[in-house]
C-alpha cells in the first residue's frame, strides 16, 4: 500500500477521486509534459489514466505514486516505479511550474529515495531526465546521481539515464 510521506514542507499522499482536476491540470500543462518528456495528451486520456491510478495502481500494488501537497496546495506528482530502460526502479517526480525554483524539486527527490531505502529496501534508483532539461539535470548532479547512459527516443530526442544510491556508501 502506498504510503504517506513527509519532508519538511510536503506531504506526499495517494491520490484520491478529489484531487483528478489537479492531476489533469498539472498533466495539460505544455512546459510540465516539456520537461517530462512527454507529448500532450487529450483531457479524457488524462482522466482515464488518473481512474486507472485509483482503480488498478493502488489495488493491485503496482507501485507508488503520489499527489504532492504543500500545506493544503497541491504542487505536483511522485512516482517510485520499476523502469523498462535497466532492471531497477526510477524516480518520477513533476511539480507545477508556480513550485519551480523553490527547491521543492530536490525536497521531492531526497523524500522518494528515503522511500526506496527504507521502504522499498532499494540500495539505488534511477531517474530519466530530457537532455535539454538544464534545471533537473543540475539538481541530479547536486544530489549525486551519475550518468549510466543516453536514450534517444525514435524522434532523436536524448534522454539522460541516470543512477544514485538510496544511502549514504558507510
């Protein structure tokens, strides 16, 4: 079961059926699927996958993935899941671009890698960040993560696979 996390300014809660307007808010938005790499997708197709978190995610334990909140503002979305581009797990981490800038991003992170430690019992985790994306690319290097390789999607564009640790090396 998903749990409720914490970091010093967010809770990290499982979605509920009230929070598929921020979901689908946060998912419309063109510079949010940029940086995420991701192509805009209709409305419905939004809602439809926010459905499938509630009704087949969380049943079936498929994995993590949370709703982010400041106090009572929602500010963005967290996943810790197994990832098809090596065998582990990656880290998602999306925030509303009012939240950019604030160091809400790297809260995010240290908050997911506690997870997989603790948690998950995971010793590193992955995160897949756009080739253009200096902002997110900066933050990794700060936190440690290293480069394992580049993706390049069919349509040319490169991905940065990256690795860390989910601890302290002793």
């Amino acid at each position: 079961m998903t749990p409720v996390l914490h970091t010093e300014r967010l809770t990290f809660r499982p979605y509920r059926p009230e929070d598929e307007d921020h979901f689908v808010q946060l998912l419309r938005d063109e510079e949010v699927c940029r940086w995420m790499g991701q192509d805009r997708v209709p409305e419905p197709d939004i809602r439809t996958l926010f459905r499938a978190i509630l009704t087949d995610v969380y049943p079936q334990q498929l994995f993590d993935v949370w709703g982010l909140w400041q106090e009572e503002q929602f500010v963005g979305h967290a996943e810790v899941k197994k990832t098809g581009n090596v065998d582990g797990h990656e880290l998602v981490a999306a925030l509303a671009p009012p939240y950019w800038g604030r160091g809400l991003g790297t809260e995010v992170v240290r908050g997911l890698l506690r997870h997989a430690a603790d948690n998950l019992g995971l010793k590193e985790a992955y995160g897949m960040v756009g080739a253009d994306n200096a902002a997110s690319l900066a933050m990794c290097r700060r936190l440690g993560f290293r480069p394992v390789r580049d993706v390049v999607d069919d349509d040319g564009k490169v991905t940065k696979l990256l690795v860390i640790a989910t601890t302290e090396p002793d």
